[in-house]
DNA sequence: TATTGTTATACTCTATAACTATA
DNA sequence: TATAGTTATAGAGTATAACAATA
C-alpha cells in the first residue's frame, strides 16, 4: 500500500505575510546572509565593512560620527575599530586627547576597493530579482520609512 | 569669543546611502527595535509572537513546520516553543511519538488577541510614514526578493 | 560640566555539531 | 534509514550602566 504522506506537509497559513515589518525582516536576514557569506574570504563581516566604507568616505573622521551615521552605539564601536586596527586596516591618530582620526592604511584602502567590489556585487545580484525601477522605489521608500 | 563648533560636525558622506542591502538592514533594524518596545510590556518578543500567532492560524501544526515556514532552525525552535509552554501560552500535544501538535491555551488565544492588535497598531504607525500604495507596493517588492 | 571613548556585561537571534527517540 | 526534536555551544549584533580622560 502507498504510504499516504505529505498530503498537507508544507500548506500552513502565514498571518504575518501581509505584514510590512515582517516581509522587511525577513527580506533584510536573507540579503545580509548572502552578504556575509560573500564577504566571509575577505576576514570581514558586514558591519565592519560598513565602517571600513565609511572611513574610505570620510578619512580622518571620528569613531563617534561613524557610530551616528550608522546607528551603532559608541560602545559597539570600540571592539568594532579595535579589530579594523588590530588588522592593519585602519589607522587610529589622534584628533584631539580624546578622539581618534581614523584613516585608511595602505591595507585599508586595497581591502576597501575589494569589499566594495563584493557590495557591488552582491547589489547587481539583487537587481536581477528587481528591476531598476522597482529597486530605486524600493531605496527611496526604506529611507522615507527610517525618518 | 565664540565657540566656533559644529561647522562640520554631521557632515559625513555616507557611502551606502544608495545600497538597498543597507537601507533594509536599516529600516529592518528600527521597525524591529520599535516593534520589540511596543511588545515589552507582554513580554513576549516579536520572535516569540510571530510564533504564537502562527500557531493561532495552525491550530495543531507541528513545531518544525513554523520553523520552516519562519526561517527558524529547528535548533532555535526548541527554546522558542519552550518558552511559550511555560508561559502557559501553547500546548504540546502528541502528534506522534516523535512530533508535538502546538495549540494555544486559554490564555494563548487572550495572548495572542492582543499582540495581534499590538501589530496591527505598529503596522498603522508605519503607514503612517508611508502611503498605502506605496506601502503595498513596498510588501510584493520584499516578497519578490525572497524568492 | 560636557564630550569621547572605554570596560564589563547581558540579551536576542542565529548557526553548527552531535545526540536521542520514534517511524 | 529517515524524521522530529533536542542539547550544548558559539557567534554576531545590540543594549545598559558605570567609568576615565580630556576639553
């Protein structure tokens, strides 16, 4: 006899689907794990190189901006900085007694072009789920969202 | 004489601006954040409540399969669950020797009327900060990436 | 006194590996 | 042998509170 199986295994309702803030999250785990995995050769997880982009942007900028411009917390940026220095990407000078410079090393700057080479990436496999339109309508209302 | 500060204080570029991995991380980030304090005083967490709301659509499913259709490992499940059951919000039934059928308590169906509402509430206050059409539009965008 | 960064610590969510019990 | 669940553990990211050094 045929064994009856999997007549109703995977038909389970989702009462989240229509919500924003799930789709969002979801949405949001997958591309940063596609991310990740992306970066994983480099050494670098996302949220590093974040920050590594934002130095290249703003060399000579303070660890507190960055964590603003972010959304970190000075106190995650500590062991976030701490491991861009320890591994020669980053520069810690000094602003002021109380505040670091941050800058690029040589490293740094070479590590960035590959990283933003893989964000680059990364974006144009996105796109090809979504057409451009559809991606910058997509852009313009997260951020209006964020405000 | 004057203080001369803040000429150029907020003035960082921020080079991610127009990627939409980092706009949805961002968004994604605050409307969980404000979601998690909207929940605090159920003491449930959004986890924990989409969960619980998943099972009020399943009555009887199994634990695996709200895993599968959330994007949870089995693994993380177990906690999950746990904590709903000694909250008195779920119910373990035998499926099978080795399966549980999940239902909602009493109190798990009051439980999960009023986070209902508290998602309902989160939700309004997002559309707020965005029109219905785009809203919608913003919804099949995410689910389209997912695939 | 306000600012910048730091330490210590805890929480939430996720991930891998190895295991038990049942089918 | 495959399936459902579990245990132990680690990682990434974020949060609060208390603190030091400098301006």
């Amino acid at each position: 006899m045929a064994k009856q199986r999997n007549i109703e295994a995977p038909a389970l309702v989702n009462p989240l689907e229509d919500r924003l803030g799930y789709q969002l999250r979801r949405a949001s785990a997958l591309l940063m794990a596609e991310l990740g995995r992306l970066l994983a050769p480099t050494g670098l997880r996302p949220t590093e190189v974040s920050v590594l982009l934002v130095i290249r942007a703003n060399e000579g900028c303070q660890q507190g901006a960055i964590g603003e411009l972010l959304g970190i917390k000075p106190t995650n940026m500590v062991p976030l900085t701490a491991r861009l220095v320890k591994g020669g990407l980053v520069d810690r000078g000094r602003a002021d007694g109380r505040s670091h410079a941050l800058s690029l090393t040589a490293a740094g700057r070479a590590m960035a072009t590959t990283v933003s080479r893989l964000v680059d990436q990364h974006e144009a496999a996105i796109q090809s789920r979504l057409d451009p339109p559809t991606r910058d309508h997509l852009i313009d209302s997260l951020t209006r969202l964020r405000r």
